[in-house]
C-alpha cells in the first residue's frame, strides 16, 4: 500500500521532473557540472569515511582499508560509552573549549563587527584609510596568527607588557600559554582575525539601507536606539541569519591557530587549549584509531546537522524572503 | 553647551574611537613585520622595547635561502590562483541557476550544498587520500603531490560557500534585464552571456578574493596531499623554519611578513570592487 | 576611465614585483649551488667517470632517489647533498632528490605514505618511530645487510634498540645520528657561586645543593635563577621527564612490555626530584610556558645556569647570529657540558636521534641502500654530525679522541643513554604521555591545582591508565 503510493508519487515526480528539465534546461545545464563534481569530491569520501566508521581500523589493518574487519557500530559504542576508549581521553575537555571558543567567538565577531559597522557608516576624515586597515587582519594567514599571537602572548612578551608594565591593568604578568587562560590566548586572536570581515559584510548591508527609512522614523520622533532596533536590526537580519551559519561552522571547525599555537605544531594544547578539530587529528593519527575518529567525525556532523536544522527554522522566513 | 557643539563633540569622539580600534587592529600586523626585523635570540626573549637600533634586514634575505621559500611561494600562488578560477567558474553558473530558477530539486540542492559544509575536514582526509591513490592506479594519472590535485580538492572545499555568495549576488539583480532581454529575441544563455555577467564582475571579484585567501590559509590537507617541494604551499614549507633542534622565529617572522604583504596588497587595490561587490549583493546570503 | 586604468597599471606592477621578489629568492637560492633547489643531479663531470672509483650501480641506467628528511640542519636539503655530494659525484646516473618534513606532520605524512605504499625510497624516522612504521608494513627489513654498516657492535646499543621490533629479530633501520641529553651549566656562574661543577654533577643531592648555591647569583649583571626548564608547550616534554624516572630505578613498561610501570613508587620518585626542583623556586616559573629554543636562549643570556639539552647547542653557540645562531651571547663562551647526575639506581639519559630506512614503496631499493650505506661510512657520518650539530650514530667516531670537545660530555652520557620501549604502539604511547605529562607542567606551573605528591600519582596513574589501554588493545 504504502510502497503502491510511494511509486505513484515517483513517476509523478517524474512526470514533473521532464516537464521541470524541459522548461529549465539551461538552468540544469548550469548547475550539473557543479553537482556531479562535488558528488565526486564531497560525497564518495564522506560515504568510505562512514564505512571506516564502521571498520576496525588501526596500524595493522590500515593498509587494508576498507577491507579492514567490519565491526559494525562498536567504535560508536565504544566512543559512548566506553570510558577506557583512548580516543574518549580528553574529549571532554575538547568538546567543551569548542562549545566555549564557538560561542564567544561567534557572538563577538557577529556584535563587534556590526559595531563597528555603525561607526564607519558615517562620513569622517581617512574613512577609505580606516576601512581597509579594519580589513588587513582579515588578510593574514591563520597559520601566521598563531605563531604570532604565540608569541606576543608570552608572559614576558608584549601583551604583558602592555597590559601591566603601560596601561597596569593587572598586577602580576599572567601565563596566557599554559593553564586556563590558554582558552583567551586562542579566542582572542580568532576574534581579532575574523570580525574585521564581518564589519565589512555589516557595513555593506546598512548602506544598502535607503536614508529616507530613517528620516521618516526621526520625524516619527523616534529616537536612535529605536532606530536601530525597529529599523536597522530587522532589515539586517538575513545577513545575520547567513553570517550567523558560516561564522558557527567555522569556529566548531576551527584548527590552524590553536595547532600552530602550541608546541610547534606537535604539541598538546592543554585541557583549556584543545579544540574538537585538533582533539580528533590527534586522535585519528596519534592513536591511529582511525576507526574511532571517523565515528566521532560523523557523530559530530549530526549534531552540526542538527544545529543548521534549528537554524534552518529560525531564520526560515528572512531566508526565503528574497 | 549648545546642540551643535555637543553633536560635534560627539562626532569628533565617535571618530577618535574608530581611530584607537583602527591602532589596536593594525597593531598585531605591525608587531610582526617588527619582529621580523630583530634577531633570533631577540624574538626568543621577548621583544617589549619600541626601538630598533640594528634592524636585521638580512632575515628577508636569509629566509629564500635556508628553505627554497620562492617555490612554497610560486606554487601557492599557481594552487590558490587556479582554484579561485574554477571555484568561481562554478559558483558563478550554479549560483545564477539557484538564484533565477525554480527548478525540481533546486531547494534540496542548496540545502545539500550548504550541508556540505558540516563535514569535518578529518573525516575526508583519509578517503581523499586514497581515492587519489585509487585514482592513479586504476586511470595511471597522479594525483598525489601535483598541482591539479590539490586544486582539484580545494576547488570542492569553496566552491559551495562560493555559490552562496554568487547566489546573492544574482538575486540583487534584478530579474527583468534578462526578460527584457530575452523579448528583444536573446537566448537565455545569451541574456546571462551578455547582460548579467559584465554586471556581476565585482561580485565576482569579492568571490574571488573570499576563496583565494581561503586557499591561501589551508594548512591540513596541504600537510598530508603533498609531498614535494615541487607541489607543497607556503603553510607546508613556512613551518620548516621550526626545526625539532633549532628554530628559526626570526625567518619565520620575515616570511609570514612575505607571505602576508603582497596579498594586502592586491586586497588594497581590488578592495573598491571587492566592497561594492559585497554591497551589492554578497550581503543578503 | 583613465583612474581605472592606472589602478590596473598599479595592480599588474605590484603583482609583477611579487614575482620578482619570488624570483629573487629562486635566485639567491641558486646562488649558494644548485642544492638548494631540493634536488642535485650529479655533474657527469670527466673526473668523476675517470676516477673509476664509481661501483657497479654507477654504470647502470639513471636513476632518481627520493628522501624525505626532518630539519636536522641549518639548510636542511642543501645540507644533505653536500654531504652526499662526494657519491653523487662518483655515481653520476644517481640524482637525490630531498624532500624535509616539518616535525609537526611528518608524522602525518609518513602515517599515510606508509599505509599506501606511496612514498620516498628513503626515509628518515625518529627512533621511536621505527617499531610502528614497521609494524604497519611501511619499510623493509635490513637484517642480512646489516654488516654493509657496520653491525650491531657498531652502533650504541641503546639507538641499535631502536631499529628492530621488540622481542623480533629482524632488523628494519641504520641509526643515522644520536640525540642524547646532558646538562650545559654557565661556568661564570658556578665560579661566582663558588660551586665546584667536579662535584655539583655527581649525584641528585649534591645537584640540589649545587642548584640552591647558584640561584640567584649575580653573573655579568644579571640575576640568574639557577635552572631552566621548559614545560607543556615543548616538543620534547617526554624525553625531558623520563631520565629522572631512569635514574630512579623506575621504568617505562613492565618487562614483557605488557603493562606501564612509570606510575610505581620510584617513577613517581624521579618525577617528584625534578618537578621539585621547580617548586622549591630553583626555576624561575615563566620557563614553565617556553620550549627548548626559548629556555637554551635564556641560558644564552644568562638568565639561569643549568639546563639540560642536546648536542646542537653546542653548535649553535658556535654559529653567529646572522645565521641564527647564538655566539654573540654572554654564555656562549662561558658554558661547559656534563653527564646528568646519579640518582639512586645511578645514572641515565635519554637517547633518542633517527634512523635511516628503505621504504617499501620503494622501486629502486638496492640504490636506496647503497645511498645508506654511504651515509652510514665513518666520512659521511663525520660530515653530516659537524652539519647538524648531533652526535654521530657509529661508536668508532663517538669514542675518537679526534670528537669535539664539547660532545666529548654527551659521548659520555651515552654510556648510561636508555631508548624507550621498541614496541609498534609507542606511537600513540608517547601521544598520550605527552598529554598527561604536559599537565604535569601544569600543575608544576601551578596553574592547575594544588602541586603535592598525590596530584602527580593521580596524574601518572591517569597516565599508565591511558598507556595501558594501548599497549594492550
């Protein structure tokens, strides 16, 4: 019965899918090349990392590949509730630096660059200047930031300096490379590295913002902060919604600047260093539970899934608006 | 006080604000090209003084000389260069057909394209690896270790947030140029060709710039598809200036300083379309 | 119209000057030989050919030799064909090509060559690495070859260790140079503390009493904490604790290599001595966030007196600042070297380095193994020692009367080096060590938790938890 009407609705769906191909047929021929090719190079990968996710895959059986023993869902078991597990060894901390990382990082690249967004949409001397240096940031290598922040976060490098020798904000240098701080010495240089982009994406959207709107409010006796929030907030709410996504996925995925950060590339990053991406490299080729990582990647894909679903339906409306 | 100067006042400190945040962003960028002025030891111990009494002009030189930096660089320049065209090539034609049609399975396509963008990096590593490998035993062409290889997988990685980006671009448009167009007697492809094409150049050129400086900042799969210095990039090769026994921070500052300058500069001189190409439509996501 | 164009012409000047400046580097990398460009063929020059000195491989078909190396050296390629460059010349058809991994994924890259078969005809890998590479099938056996370099007896035994999977008898690699660990003390320092290095280096007590005598003295100006210790963010955290767990009488793994024993009494024992030495104020707390690089430049400057490091900062101390080394420093000629003291089961150091090895993959392995060969003859070794600043791996050059002296300590040392366990999960051992003992510096640096006695039992033991799960997988 039910399999009767799930046939019925296919060769409809075919029906509709000839109609569909003849009327847009310029429009497949556009887009197919792009499909078949990220078919090719996103999907069959990600479907042998599933089966290797299901495979017993370490040092001696790696060369085998996918003909490595099939062991079902042990390495999802083992992953949950096996507390021995190597590859569990440090998650914990992992996963909750990449909740802490993702969440202030996001939140502040998304408020700070429409800040500053706001403060560059008026008219002053050097706009132009002050726009592309905002922007340099944006420009420099990840691989680069880490280092750098790397050592401008030592405890007898500048930063310290600044802060305690010039401005005395603190009384004593702190360590910002080892112990808890070491979750600042890699957030701050991700925010100082990605707001300068989203200020630009904010900036573009509130001149995209006619005059007149405002000009109405303020005779309307509406004063700015009613301003920005009945007028500027709600028009810039599909950027928002996008940049919202991409700045979220980025940061959960986020490893040049802690791996070049800390002990040149090899090196632990610590319990308030370690992200998920770093954790499970470390794991996949430093334990070689090959296995086991590629369950933790895809359990961590379905939650990412899960994520763009929520997000998905708060934001449905401005997305479809256009 | 009166209203006036009170707004000017206002306005006078809303601009020293900007200044200050311009000198905090700038500052870390300035702190490198300082550092790479000084010597080994000198960076090693923590610079904290603003003067510079013997800048060490010779790490710019010493670094094209201790590792061969010049090919990391060419072949980051030939990887990235490349993949920004065919990324873009294909962001511009799927984008377009996102943005102008309805088509069956054109939402579930965008979605999908999106949902690309989960995937953990590691998890395509090893598979990538090995297909390549498969790749070259089945069909006898190398992928591993050669330029179309990894343009091949950079040109997957941002293609799909390059539709995105076109995507909008498109959508800003608006629709009845090619329907007018398409009155006059053009094709449908001609409409594109013709008309909407020359319009999205700085679109396009914000596409650009957006995936070169995503390729250009790739570092794992660098790390692990390349295996020559015939083919590896610049975050490969910069990190052989860290020796397990001695680690050159001086040449490394000097070449991250290399690496960083000439793309601000080509950022500087497109930045005008890369700003109007956002403006235009980049925003709307 | 005329501002754009002038825009573009600015654009295709500045991107022209980028190329020319790349250009210049290709250039300037031309200019120090034909190296540097990561492969050398061989001039077939007429003196080469008419030596006649070629072996037979030197009439066969050309033939080009991939390796892949680790930054050993200053100019990591160009450094390894110059030490070749004597066989290239007398085997004009061989061309080396050289390709240096960066120790922050080499282990990647080797990882994966080693899995597809895909990789270089040589290979260089850390000592430690052996046992899994091998294991995993990724390179040959060598065992009847072995008297082309030498044998067993020629070698230290404790880097012979490291060429075979233990508890097997076949033989996978050829120790291609040592890595050993001893301390480098300021001599102005000892003098000016009234310190006696004859006997401040002979046992853990009188170490400690030398380290209390030394704090804080006055050297060239400077007040130098007495010694300097790198903590988590080093690459070599695990080697830096293992020798105070040596010495000890404490091991890394049970005699079957079964279980991890480093957790037990006198493990912990070695670990609370050198830790301690942290605590009690002997270091100056913020080495704790540094890396050997730092920690061998601060004792450069004289910031402290003792530290314990490698063979190559002898070398470095001898190379002038424009070539980033280190003899412009106050401690650079003011720094001796010796063994590292006795604890209660005697003394020990680490012994670590690389090996040489043929990749499976490989399709020209009898040249491969000549290559090796070469690199393993006493001139070569010589030769590639004086480059990298490390120890030569043949025992004949570590007990020559002719060795710097200066290495002449670390040979030394040699004779009470250890290697870890040859066993293929070492891998994945020392990732792990590595965490847990990063953490260790931690709690030392007291940025995690209370320092005492028991947070490092418990941190140990979470330690051999974790080792235990993969050595027994």
């Amino acid at each position: 019965m039910q399999s009767e009407t799930a046939a019925k609705r296919k060769t409809r769906g075919f029906a509709y899918f000839q109609k569909g191909f003849r009327t847009h047929r310029f429009a497949y021929a556009l887009i197919v090349p792009t499909l078949l090719f990220m078919l090719l190079v996103h999907f069959l990968p990600m479907a042998q990392g599933i089966i290797m996710s299901t495979l017993k895959l370490n040092q001696f059986t790696l060369a085998r590949y996918l003909h490595a023993p099939f062991i079902g869902l042990d390495n999802y078991k083992s992953l949950l509730f096996d507390g021995s597990n190597p590859v569990r060894q440090g998650m914990g901390f992992a996963v909750r630096n990449t909740v802490i990382y993702t969440i202030v990082v996001t939140f502040l690249v998304l408020a700070w660059g429409l800040a500053v967004a706001m403060l560059m949409n008026r008219p002053f001397p050097g706009r132009g200047i002050a726009r592309t240096a905002m922007l340099l940031p944006w420009v420099v290598p990840s691989y680069v930031v880490g280092v750098l922040w790397g050592f401008m976060w030592q405890q007898d490098g500048i930063i310290n300096y600044l802060l305690v020798d010039v401005l005395h904000l603190m009384g004593e240098k702190p360590f910002w490379l080892i112990g808890h701080n070491t979750i600042w010495a890699i957030i701050i240089p991700t925010i100082w590295r990605g707001w300068p982009f989203l200020m630009i994406v904010f900036l573009a959207a509130l001149q995209t913002i006619p005059e007149d709107i405002y000009e109405a409010a303020r005779i309307d006796g509406a004063h700015k902060l009613r301003q920005f929030v009945h007028i500027t907030l709600p028009l810039l709410k599909p950027v928002f919604a996008v940049q919202l996504l991409f700045q979220f996925i980025n940061n959960v995925y986020s490893y040049n600047i802690v791996s070049t950060m800390f002990g040149n590339g090899a090196g632990y990053p610590g319990e308030w260093g370690d992200l998920l991406m770093t954790a499970l490299t470390r794991q996949s080729f430093g334990y070689w539970a090959f296995g086991s990582g590629s369950a933790a990647s895809f359990l961590l894909m379905v939650v990412m899934l899960v994520f763009v679903g929520i997000w998905y339906r708060m934001f449905r409306s401005e997305l479809n608006a256009q | 006080m009166t209203r006036r100067t009170s707004a000017k006042l206002a306005s006078l400190s809303l601009t020293t604000l900007t200044w200050i945040i311009v000198i905090v962003t700038v500052f870390p960028i300035f702190w490198m090209v300082f550092a790479s002025l000084h010597t080994n030891s000198e960076i090693m111990k923590g610079i904290t003084s603003f003067s510079l009494p013997s800048p060490q002009w010779s790490n710019y030189r010493n670094m094209w000389d201790m590792i061969n930096f010049a090919v990391y660089f060419r072949n980051s320049l030939v990887i990235c260069g490349l993949t920004t065209v065919f990324a873009g090539a294909f962001a511009v034609m799927a984008g377009y057909a996102l943005a102008r049609f309805r088509f069956a399975g054109s939402r579930t396509i965008s979605m999908s394209i999106i949902s690309t963008q989960m995937i953990p990096g590691i998890m395509f590593l090893f598979p990538i690896y090995l297909m390549f490998l498969w790749i070259k035993q089945a069909l006898g062409i190398p992928m591993i270790d050669t330029y179309w290889g990894m343009i091949l997988v950079y040109t997957a990685f941002y293609t799909p947030i390059s539709i995105w980006i076109m995507r909008s671009f498109f959508v800003s448009i608006p629709s009845d140029l090619e329907e007018s167009a398409v009155i006059d007697g053009c094709t449908k492809f001609q409409a594109f060709y013709k008309i909407i094409l020359p319009l999205s150049v700085p679109g396009m050129i914000a596409t650009g710039i957006y995936i070169f400086l995503t390729a250009w900042d790739e570092l794992l799969f660098a790390w692990v598809l390349t295996t020559s210095s015939d083919v590896q990039t610049i975050p490969v090769g910069i990190r052989l200036f860290v020796g397990q026994y001695n680690t050159r921070y001086d040449l490394l500052m000097a070449a991250s300083t290399v690496v960083t300058l000439p793309v601000m500069a080509v950022f500087f001189l497109t930045q005008r379309y890369f700003i109007s190409g956002m403006t235009a439509g980049a925003v709307k996501g | 119209m005329l501002k754009k164009k002038s825009k573009w012409t600015l654009f295709s000047t500045v991107m022209a000057l980028t190329l020319l400046l790349a250009g210049c580097g290709g250039n300037s990398g031309n200019g120090s030989g034909s190296q540097a460009s990561g492969s050398a063929a061989a001039s077939s020059s007429p003196s080469a050919s008419a030596s006649g000195q070629a072996s037979s491989s030197a009439q066969s078909a050309p033939v080009t030799l991939s390796a892949w190396i680790m930054p050993n050296s200053p100019k990591p390629d160009a450094d390894l064909l110059k030490v070749m460059d004597p066989y290239l010349k007398q085997h004009p058809n061989v061309t080396l090509k050289v390709t240096v991994l960066d120790w922050g994924s080499a282990w990647t890259k080797i990882t994966t060559a080693a899995t597809s078969g895909e990789g270089p005809d040589i290979l260089q890998l850390g000592t430690t690495w052996v046992p899994a590479i091998a294991s995993m099938g990724g390179i040959d056996k060598i065992t009847d070859k072995i008297s082309d370099v030498g044998g067993a007896e020629n070698y230290l035994s404790a880097s012979w260790n490291t060429t075979k999977i233990e508890g097997q008898e076949d033989i996978y690699a050829v120790p291609w140079f040592v890595d050993a660990r001893a301390i480098y003390y300021n001599t102005e320092a000892f003098k000016a503390a009234n310190v006696d290095p004859a006997e401040a280096f002979k046992t853990w007590e009188s170490f400690e009493a030398a380290l209390q005598k030394v704090n804080g003295v006055t050297v060239g100006g400077n007040k130098v904490a007495a010694l300097g210790i790198p903590g988590k963010n080093d690459w070599n955290v695990v080697h830096n604790i293992f020798p105070w767990i040596w010495a000890a009488g404490g091991d890394v793994l049970s005699a079957d290599h079964k279980s991890a024993v480093f957790n037990e009494g006198k493990g912990i024992d070695g670990v609370m001595y050198y830790t301690g030495l942290a605590n009690k104020g002997l270091v100056d707390k913020s080495s704790l966030e540094k890396n050997s690089s730092q920690i061998e430049s601060d004792f450069g400057d004289g910031k402290s007196a003792v530290i314990i490091t490698g063979p190559w900062l002898a070398k470095n101390f001898a190379t002038p600042k424009d070539a980033g080394g280190m003899s412009d420093k106050a401690a650079a000629k003011q720094f001796a070297i010796s063994p590292l003291p006795a604890g209660p089961a005697g003394q020990s150091t680490f012994i670590g380095g690389s090996d040489l090895t043929v990749f499976k993959g490989s399709k020209h392995k009898d040249e491969a193994w000549d290559v090796i060969k070469y690199l393993s003859s006493e001139e070569a070794q010589k030769a590639y020692a004086n480059i990298s600043g490390q120890l030569p791996a043949k025992k004949s050059l570590i007990e020559s009367p002719d060795l710097d002296s200066n290495m002449k300590a670390f040979a030394e040392a040699t004779k009470y080096g250890k290697s870890y366990p040859s066993i293929p999960q070492w891998g994945p051992t020392e990732t792990a060590l590595q965490k847990h003992f990063a953490n260790i510096w931690d709690i030392v640096a007291g940025v995690k938790g209370k320092y005492d006695k028991d947070s490092i039992q418990k941190e140990m033991d979470d330690a051999a938890a974790e080792v235990n799960s993969i050595i027994q997988q």
